[in-house]
C-alpha cells in the first residue's frame, strides 16, 4: 500500500511537470519572455568570475549527446544484467522519447538561440558529430538530458538506500551537479533561462517515470549501508 502510495505520488508529479512543460513551451513560442532572458544572462555574466569558464566549459562536454548517449547505453545493459527489466526497457523507450520531444521544440518552438557575442565557453562544441542543428534553442537538450538522469537516480537511489544520511547526501551531489548544470547553460550563452526551464521540466518529468520501477525494488537486495 505504502509502495502504491509512493508511484502514485512520482507519477502525479512526472504528469504535473510535463503539463507544465507544455503550457510553458506555449507561452515561449509566443515570444514573452526575451528581456527577461536577456537581463538574467548579462546579470549572471557580471556577477561570475571569467574562472568559471572552463568548468563550466567541461560541463558542456559531459552533457554533450555523445557521453549522455553511452552513459544511457550503460544504463541499459547494467539494468540488463541485473534482470531488472522494467527498469531497463523504461529507460530504453523514455530518454530517446524525451530527446524527440526536445528536438521537436527545437524545431517548431520559436526562440532564437543568444548571440554569438555573448557565449563564453572556451571551446566550440557545437560541432559535435550527433548534434541535431535546429534553427531555434528551445529546449536545452544538456538540461534534458542531465535532467532525466538526475530525476532517475533521484527517485531509484531514495527508495534503494536505507541510510537516511546517505539518502541526502547522493541527493545532494546529484541536485548540485544540476545545479551547475542549470548555471552553466545560461552563463556560457549557450541557451536562454527559458531554454533551461524547458529541458529542466521535460528532462525531469521522463526521468521521474523511468525511476518509477526502482519503488518495487526487492527489499533484499536494498542498499542498507
């Protein structure tokens, strides 16, 4: 019963998210929030140091599509291996779905990408050999992509571990690393604050539900710890 309690409650806050990701998605197609975005972008720039540049360049390597790809992949097979197969198969058919969504947005959702004057990475991945080159940058497909993992382990390591300390502490590395993540986009000018928020809701709301199956994790080979 309790279990049932905890998937219905991941899964009312994936649907909750995506619903907001769609009605978001419809208010940036309209063109609402361009000064909004501008001003948080030059803000951030003026407020963070150039010595973040390549951290958080390094991140824009780490969400690129190819080790988001086989990190996937990974996830897949280890899943796999361990017969967990619910948990596989969610993975295998949702973070491709979550990715088509992104780059569908990419292509109708009118948001032009921030100028070139702006971007303060200090390498051009923008070439990478599996970038899908769309007109427009809504949603971030690193946020996306981070997010949905982030999400997963979030709702598979809190009902796998036992020890409430541990609980918090993997959650907090995982919320931190989104966090930069989050930052980086917007500071780097390699997408806009609403791009962000989009790949944060549609990343976060896929990976909620691929996590789901970890709630009927077998209690004896739980994390205790």
């Amino acid at each position: 019963m309790f279990k049932q309690k905890r998937v219905i409650i991941s899964l009312t806050v994936a649907v909750a998210l995506f619903a907001f990701f769609v009605s978001f998605s419809k208010l940036v197609n309209r063109d609402l929030f361009p000064q909004i975005d501008f001003d948080i972008t030059v803000k951030l720039q003026d407020k963070l140091p150039h010595l973040v540049d390549f951290p958080f360049t390094i991140l824009s390597l780490l969400g690129n599509p190819e080790p988001t790809v086989i990190f996937w992949f990974l996830m897949v097979l280890f899943f796999a291996v361990r017969r967990r197969w619910i948990v596989s198969i969610g993975l295998l058919g949702l973070f491709p779905l979550s990715l088509f969504i992104e780059i569908y947005g990419k292509t109708f959702v009118y948001h032009p990408a921030p100028p070139q004057f702006m971007y303060r990475g200090l390498f051009d991945f923008s070439l990478s050999k599996y970038y899908v080159h769309t007109e427009f940058s809504y949603p971030s497909g690193h946020v996306t992509r981070i997010s949905f993992f982030v999400a997963f382990f979030v709702v598979y390591l809190l009902h796998t571990i036992k020890n409430p300390i541990k609980k918090v502490v993997s959650a907090g590395i995982l919320m931190l690393f989104l966090i930069l993540m989050l930052v980086s986009r917007v500071y780097l000018a390699e997408h806009w604050t609403t791009d962000v928020i989009g790949g944060l809701l549609l990343g976060s709301s896929f990976g909620i539900v691929a996590g789901v199956p970890a709630l009927f994790r077998n209690s004896r080979t739980e994390i205790t710890t």
